[in-house]
C-alpha cells in the first residue's frame, strides 16, 4: 500500500451531529490531493480530489451559500 502524508486543514461540525474533515494528501510518488472526510455516526465517507475538482467544488458550495445554487450548472 502506498505511503502518504497527512496535513490537516479544517474540521467542521455539521447540522445534526454530522462532521467534515478536510485533509491534504501527499502520496510518496509526489501526488497531492484534497481529502474531503464526511462522518455521519458509524459511517464515514472519503473522496480524494484533484486541485481542479477541489476548486471546482469549492466554487458550487460558495455560490449554494450565497443563495443562488439555480445559477450553478455542470
């Protein structure tokens, strides 16, 4: 298995008792990626991301904040 390095970035806790972690992920061949760590109880979901997906993402949740998520199309 591959070796990585973990920085840790944020930990956010969410509406009904659900929490984020955002971490920063270098694997030892270089590679860096965004891990977006999503905990609901037990359950726990994690997606690597690029930097283009990362800003990407970044972007749509921004303008859903904002109000506008109708404006946001793929």
């Amino acid at each position: 298995m591959a070796e990585e390095s973990l920085k840790e970035i944020a930990e956010l806790e969410l509406p009904f008792r659900r929490r984020a972690r955002v971490r920063e992920v270098t694997f030892d061949s270089g590679m860096r990626m965004v891990r977006l760590i999503l905990i609901e109880g037990k359950r726990i979901t994690q997606v690597d991301m690029d930097a283009d997906s990362a800003r990407h993402l970044a972007e749509i949740l921004t303008v859903a904040a904002e109000g506008s998520a109708s404006d946001t199309q793929q």
